[in-house]
C-alpha cells in the first residue's frame, strides 16, 4: 500500500543504475567489444524502462524517461568524443560508426530521439578522415619510395590493357607502335591513382546509412580528397623531391608523371560523380583543386632541376686547371671541359620528353651558369699575369662551348638564342 514510496525508491535505484550503466570502461577505445557491451547495456536499460512504461500504471512516466534519456545521451556523447579520438585504426573507426548506427537506429525505434547520436557522428567522420590520412600518408611513401623512375615497358597486349585500364591514358601514337614499347610514365603513376580511388571508396564507407543527402555525401568525399592532394600526397611527393640523392633522372621523370596525374583528375572527378550521382556542376558541389598539387610538385622539381645541373657543372669546372703562365696551347680543348659538354648532351637527350618550356629553361640556366663561373675563372684576383698561350688554350675551351650552344642540344631556341649565353665570355 505504500505505492509513493515505493515508485519513488524505484526511480532513485533506476538512476543510479543509470549512472553504473553508462560509466564506460577505461579500455572501451581499444576494442570493437568495448563499445559493443557499452552499447548493449544502456539499450537493455532503456528497452526495459519502455516495456515498464507501457505494462504498469504510473510506476514511470513519459517525463521522468525523457529526463533519464536526455542525460544518458549527454553521457553517452561525452564518452564516446573522448574514447573515438584515442582510435587511429581506420577500420576500427568504420566498425565503430557502424555501431553507433545500430544503436541510434535501435533506440529511434523505442521513441527516443537520437538526432545529436547523428551529429556527433559528423565529428568522428572528421577524425575518421584524418586516420584516413594518415594511413594513406604511409601509402603513398612506399609506392614513392619503391618506385624505378624510369618510364614502363610493355612487352605485350595484355600487360597494355592492363595498364590502361588502372590508369585513364590514350596516346594514338603509342597503340600503333609495335611492342614492346614504353608508356611515357613511372608505375607509381598508375598506383598513386589507384590508391586515390580507394581513398575516395573509404570516404564513402563512413558515408553510408548516416541518413545524409547525395550532396552531402558528395562535398563530403570531394573536400577529403582534396585534403588528400594538397596535404598528404603533396608532402609525400615535395619529400621525394628534396631528397638528397635524387638525380635528374628521377626528376625528369617525376615532371613527366605529375603533369599526367594532372591530366587525370578529370577523371577523379568523374569517378565521384558516378558513386554519388550528384553533377559537378551542381551549385554546391567543392571543386577537386588537387591539380595545384601536380603543379606545385612538377615547379619544385623543375627548380631542383636547374640546381642539380649547376651544381653538376661546379663539379668539372673543380678540375679545371689551368696554367696561365704555359707558353703554348695544347691542340684541342681542355679534358674537364669535354667531359662537361658530354655530360651536358647526355643529360639534354634525356629531356626530350619533357615540356618544352622546362628544357629549354634547363639549357639556358646551364650554359649562363657555365659562361658566369669560365668567366670567374679568368677574372680571379689570383691570376695576375696570363700568357698568349693560355689565353688561346682559354680560347679553344670557349669556342668548344659555343659549338655546343650552336648544335642545338634542345629543340624549339630562335634563332642563335643559346649562343647569346657565351657573348660576354667572347667579348672579353
């Protein structure tokens, strides 16, 4: 007969349970269980609160569940923020979202509201995204790292298709030469694209049942990849770039591979298109800007170009040495001075598959770089006095550079442009 009492003493008890209930364990982060025993018992709290609601007469009402509810949300919330963001295992991420779905969906059933479960939601896509990053970071450094530099051979059909079909590339010029032939880029081309694929596959799988609209999902996925380019991918390959032991070889290669990455970011945005089907010309649609990444990236090796090559030339002209008292020149050019042209023909017919602009650039910077340091050489304070004889021997070293500015080294200089170069030298 103490109905008061007792409906009283069982609401406290209740809360208390409440509270044990939703108290997570100090190691919930590192385990899927974790979270799912979590989850289960505060769902078991409530599913027997609302069978007591609608089977008893007043012992709980609609007021005092809402009230528990509210709490138990803002609880739930607080320890899920602080648990997710000790999570840097992707998957374990993904699994984790998966279970708040369940448990949101499941409760939404029994009538409570769950929305702020979707809106916390949206946080820890942002946090799955950096793990995303983060992983892919690492990705991208092995295919960086392990990757020859030097164009793919292809010996037949098959391994062609194969290639095609990784990575969007048409060349009419390419298909009709017999195998085996080469395509113009490095494997870590094809793979770096791949891995964006997945990267954006990824981004999609948290996406999925967070009742979100198709344009919601599609900036979702855009603005993360765009972080993709001009962050991860950008440093990975600025990385590569700078590296001490990186020659022209590699360079050259890595202008050739980014300008056709470049090229194939239509098709990136194509690719989200189709697993969205939001247009991008749609209004609200973020544009993919990763370009500026490829851009970025080709510029810096294009200056590291230049560098290496001067610094390259410094190397010969250290051998230099020239007797500036001798009495007679020797019948041809100086040995260090051959050597150095030599080295410089090589090196501009490996250039002749980069953008025009670039080589011609390259062949510039290194015959001015060339004249300025012979220049030096004959205006040093330490040589005071030169005889006919050296200055002839001077003279043939100079001419064997001029030759090589006429010959041409790199297509597409007007007229005696190259030459231009040496013209001070000549002069004095």
């Amino acid at each position: 007969g103490a109905r008061e009492t007792f409906e009283n003493y069982y609401r406290k008890q209740r809360r208390k349970q409440a509270r044990l209930v939703l108290q997570p364990p100090s190691n919930m982060h590192e385990t899927l269980d974790g979270y799912r025993k979590y989850f289960n018992q505060i769902v078991g709290f409530f599913v027997v609160e609302d069978h007591i609601l609608h089977t008893t007469q007043g012992l709980v009402n609609r007021a005092y569940i809402d009230e528990l509810w509210e709490m138990a949300l803002s609880k739930t919330i607080a320890a899920l923020r602080t648990h997710s963001s000790y999570c840097s295992d992707p998957s374990l991420v993904l699994d984790l979202k998966n279970l708040i779905v369940l448990f949101a969906d499941t409760l939404q059933g029994y009538g409570f509201p769950v929305n702020q479960l979707f809106d916390m939601l949206l946080e820890i896509q942002d946090q799955y995204s950096e793990t995303l990053l983060k992983k892919w970071s690492g990705v991208f450094r092995n295919i960086l790292d392990s990757d020859n530099y030097s164009p793919i051979p292809v010996t037949n059909e098959d391994v062609y298709k194969k290639i095609v079909g990784q990575f969007p590339f048409q060349d009419a010029e390419l298909e009709k030469q017999p195998f085996p032939k080469k395509f113009p880029f490095s494997e870590f081309v094809p793979k770096v694209y791949n891995q964006i694929k997945e990267f954006i596959y990824a981004c999609l799988k948290f996406s999925e049942d967070l009742h979100l609209s198709s344009t919601e999902v599609d900036d979702m996925i855009r603005k993360s990849t765009n972080l993709l380019l001009t962050r991860t991918l950008s440093n990975c390959l600025q990385n590569v770039i700078k590296r001490k032991n990186v020659g022209l070889t590699e360079l050259v290669q890595i202008i050739i591979n980014t300008t056709h990455l470049e090229k194939s970011c239509k098709f990136l945005e194509e690719f989200i298109t189709n697993i969205t089907n939001v247009l991008p010309e749609t209004v609200h649609t973020t544009k993919l800007y990763g370009t500026t990444t490829f851009k970025d990236a080709r510029h810096a090796a294009e200056e590291e170009i230049y560098t290496n090559l001067n610094q390259k030339i410094d190397q010969f002209l250290q051998l230099a040495d020239y007797d500036w008292m001798a009495m007679e020149p020797s019948s041809k050019a100086s040995d260090y001075l051959v050597d150095l042209i030599g080295f410089l023909r090589s090196t501009f017919a490996v250039f002749t598959h980069l953008p025009g602009k670039v080589a011609q650039t390259a062949c510039m910077s290194a015959c001015k770089h060339l004249s300025t340091s012979l220049m030096q050489l004959l205006l040093e304070a330490e040589v005071r006095q030169l005889t006919l004889g050296a200055l002839q021997q001077f003279n043939l070293d100079v001419e064997e550079c001029e030759q090589f500015a006429r010959s041409g080294p790199v297509p597409g200089f007007q007229g005696d442009t190259l030459q231009l170069a040496f013209i001070d030298l000549r002069q004095v």
